[in-house]
C-alpha cells in the first residue's frame, strides 16, 4: 500500500474541493480501512531516524506540537515539496540566505 501521494486519499480529496463531502468521506475511510488491515503488523513510519518514537504518530507528532521547534522528519519530504513550489516565486533565492543548524549536514 502507497501511502504518501496515495490515490484513493487524492480522490477523496477531490471530492472534499468539489463540495462533494459524502463521497469525500467515504473515500476516506476506504483509505483508512485499507491502512488499518495493511499495517495492522508492520511497520509504516518513513522515518530513517532511530527514534524512541518510530511508529508511534500520535506522541511524535505531540512532542513536536509541544516543543515547536520543528517538524517530524516523516513530515519533511511533503512540507519540503510545498516550500519548494513558493521558493520558485524568487528564483530559490531564499537558499543564499538560509544558514543550517551545526547538525545538519549538507551536501
């Protein structure tokens, strides 16, 4: 089962902006029904991090809303994508003027 960019969640979402919330949610709960069952057993956390927290969305993503600081690495890739869009609007300047925390490496 894909779960990011996953199609049926992209078709309930559909729904959902076309005002068709019925179907939207119908939609929805087949995706989450299949993610249940899917990963019922195994594990779904796309995080390469050795965490405490791996598979555990729920205290991750409450630890992160608590400290503020920033987002689950599982949240990076999707949120990265949406910054990479508006970036575009000034060319990417805004990497000249970005300078990253003494942890993370970069190429």
């Amino acid at each position: 089962m894909i779960i990011e960019g996953n199609p049926k969640e992209k078709a309930a979402m559909e729904e959902f902006h076309k005002g068709n919330r019925a179907e939207g949610l119908r939609l929805q709960e087949e995706f989450a029904s299949e993610f249940r069952q899917e990963y019922k057993n195994k594990d779904h956390c796309p995080c390469l991090k050795a965490c405490r927290y791996h598979g555990n969305c729920k205290e991750c993503v409450a630890i992160h809303r608590a400290h503020q600081e920033h987002v689950p690495n599982c949240m990076r890739p999707l949120l990265n994508k949406k910054i990479r869009i508006l970036s575009e609007l000034t060319e990417h300047t805004i990497a000249n003027e970005i300078e990253p925390p003494h942890e993370i490496l970069r190429k």
